[in-house]
C-alpha cells in the first residue's frame, strides 16, 4: 500500500479545483476547517485525519464526475484545502522526527 504523501501526490484533479485549493491551503487553519469536515469534538491524529479526508474527497470526485446534482464545487475546494494543509503539516512533521545524518 502507497504511503499517505504518495497518494496525495498521485491525485489527478482538474487544474481550476488544484488552484483554488492551493490559494486556500495557504492560510489553512486546522482548528477552524477539520470540525466543520469531519464533525466537532473530532480531534485525530494528522495520518488518520488525511485517510478520512482522502475518503471524504474520492466520494465529492465521484459526484462530480457522474455530474450529480448535490455536487458543490465549494465543498470539493474546501476538502482539498484539508487534504494540502493536512499533507504540509505531514511533511513538517516527517522532517522534524527523521534523523539527522553526519557524513
């Protein structure tokens, strides 16, 4: 199975959804946007919080790819805005506990 980053970095998106959503992620607050996703009172880990969102977002795909009528476009940019503030704060959190080698 692919790691967490691996996956997110595979998804393939249309270019204007991509761009909203790396406007949004620039001032991504994860107190202010996980409760109103993922239900308040929630409060997980970054990896099983990114799994949950990566869910949440396959099955927004899906509606807007079967053109269905209870898709929003403003609800697929915020799920992606997570799902990149969610990946930036994996990163920074890989780099900071990954050893430090010396040559």
């Amino acid at each position: 199975m692919q790691d967490l980053l691996t996956q997110i970095s595979d998804l393939r998106r249309p270019r204007l959804l991509i761009r909203a959503a790396r406007i949004g992620a620039q001032t991504y607050r994860r107190e202010a946007r996980l409760p109103r996703l993922l239900g308040y009172g929630v409060t997980l880990r970054i990896g099983p919080t990114l799994m949950k969102l990566m869910a949440l977002e396959a099955d927004m795909n899906d509606k807007r790819e079967d053109g269905d009528a209870g898709y929003s476009i403003a609800a697929h940019v915020d799920l992606l805005i997570a799902i990149m503030g969610e990946s930036q704060l994996l990163r920074a959190q890989t780099q900071a506990v990954a050893p430090i080698q010396i040559t």
